[in-house]
C-alpha cells in the first residue's frame, strides 16, 4: 500500500462585504498546519473559487504561498471555465511560488472527451507545473473518465494526480485499476471524507475532504494510525468519521456549516460566505452545537 495521506479543502474567509479576510485566513491555516495535516488546497470547492474574481484568486495566492512556506504541501485551485483564464491563473500560481495546481474541468455545460482532451491538453501544454485533475461531475455535468485520463497521462508528465469527487468507490478504484501499471506514482484521492481507507487499501493515496477543517487532529491521526498499521484505530477513527459526515446533512450547501462548526471550534474567524450562500441560521446553528457534542465526546475519549 502507498503511504497515506489526507489534504484540507480549505475554506476561505471573507468580510461581510465580501472582500478577503487576510488574518482570518491566516489563522486557519495555522490551524490546520499546527495539527500536521498533509497538506491544503487552497480555493477548491470548499474555498467558494466559483464566486471569487480573478484579482481576489491572485490576492490569496499572494497570501498563502509565502505564509505557508512549506510548512505543509499547498495545492492551488486554477480552474476556470475557459483555457485562456485557467492557464492564466495557474500561471500566475507558479511564477509566484506554487508547486502544484489542481483543475476542474470546465462547469456548466456537459462536455465530450474530445473537448475535456482539448482543454487539458492545451493547459498542461502551457502551464509549467504540476497539475492535479479535478473530477466532479456532480457540479460540471461529465466524467473525466478513467479512460481520458490514462490518454492525458501519456502525453503530459506534469499531470501528477487525481481528485475524484465521486461517492461510489467502484469508479476511484477503476480509475487506479486502469493507471496504476504504467504510472504507479500517480496520486489519485478521492473527495468524499469516509472514502479515505477504501482508497488506501485499493491503492490509491488517500482523501481531499472538507470535515478536516472542522477536526484536523482527528484526520492527521487517522493517517498516522493508517501508516502504522494500528487497524484498530483506523476503525474507531473511521466511526468517528461517520458520525461526523452528519454535519453534510444539517444544509443543502455544506460550506456555511462547516465555517460555523470552525468557529465553534475555537478557530478565529467569520461564517460569512460569498452571497447567495447564507450563514447558518440559528436552527442550523443548535444542530451544528450539538453533533459537536455527539463527536467530541468520540474524540476526546
């Protein structure tokens, strides 16, 4: 089995103007580099990238690289519907000090495999750095199939790594199934929190999920217990999980509940989103404050 890992979907603080919450980001970040996560995406689904401008994706890539400073990997959201902005801000991730980048194929319209190769051929073709592939056809209405990606894989070596958004496990593990003989070390997580030892004991790296925000710790010891084989905390971990996924179904959108749960978590921080998404009202708010109890009185035994 490869050695596992879990990476953080951050979310991303703003005022209640909208604007970027630069120290408010900060400490996020501290909290969950502080608690040894492996690693953070910055303006993935979680992080609100749809709703934010180009200057304000540029602004926290300022922000986050140097801050980070390689105190754990950092993996920068770049996709965007069209070729020319997408290769534009992943360019400007690179030339300002990112290593990695990761891509959703384009949203809104189904797309075929020949316009998925297209888009993907010419961005890699362009873009000097390594690029993660973001499947989730649930938000952009296609499949980047295990079949186009082994195609990809062929012709661009900077396309490092998978993100697969899907619940079934039946297609992450096609997806290592179909690629892992002639590149072993492509990385493929899959983008459902609970899937993360499924993916592991199919051979794949791990999990980019969002309830890690809320418990880090909880996530960077399920890691380490994995590694070290310790099959009896994996398991008690991955009850832990279960009953912490609960915190998907207090909303329809996950994002303004997960900033809530932060906060109550001691992060210093606001709930405010990019409008049209709401904070959590105040019945949300008494179903957040009491899985917390339901979950820290997992953890903390």
């Amino acid at each position: 089995m490869k050695k596992a890992k879990f990476i953080t979907p951050v979310v991303t603080a703003f005022d209640s103007n909208g604007n970027l919450d630069v120290q408010a980001n900060k400490n996020i970040y501290d909290h969950l580099i502080n608690a040894g996560i492996d690693g953070m995406l910055i303006m993935g689904s979680a992080g609100e990238f749809y709703a934010m401008s180009m200057e304000q994706r540029k602004r926290l890539i300022d922000i986050i690289i140097p801050y980070a400073n390689e105190r754990t990997k950092v993996i920068i959201g770049t996709g965007c519907i069209t070729v020319e902005d997408t290769i534009e801000l992943s360019n400007y991730a690179i030339n300002n000090g990112a290593k990695d980048i990761i891509i959703i194929s384009p949203y809104y319209f189904k797309l075929n495999d020949d316009s998925l190769e297209y888009y993907y051929d010419e961005i890699a073709n362009a873009v000097k750095g390594n690029i993660y592939l973001y499947n989730f056809p649930d938000r952009t209405g296609h499949d980047l199939s295990p079949e186009l990606t082994l195609k990809l894989l062929r012709k661009h070596n900077n396309i490092v790594g998978y993100k697969d958004t899907v619940s079934e496990m039946s297609h992450t593990r096609k997806l290592i199934k179909t690629v892992e003989n002639e590149f072993p070390n492509f990385e493929i997580y899959s983008g459902f929190d609970e899937n993360f030892s499924r993916n592991v004991i199919s051979g794949g790296n791990g999990c980019i999920g969002a309830l890690s925000n809320v418990y880090p710790k909880v996530f960077s010891d399920w890691v380490d217990s994995f590694n070290e084989k310790d099959l009896n905390k994996v398991s008690k971990i991955q009850n832990c999980i279960d009953e912490m996924a609960k915190l998907y179904d207090v909303s329809e959108c996950f994002i303004p509940i997960i900033k809530k749960a932060m906060i109550l978590k001691g992060v210093d921080m606001n709930d405010y989103c990019k409008t049209p998404l709401l904070q959590a009202d105040e019945k949300q708010t008494g179903l957040i404050e009491k899985l917390i109890k339901q979950i820290d009185s997992i953890t903390l035994k």
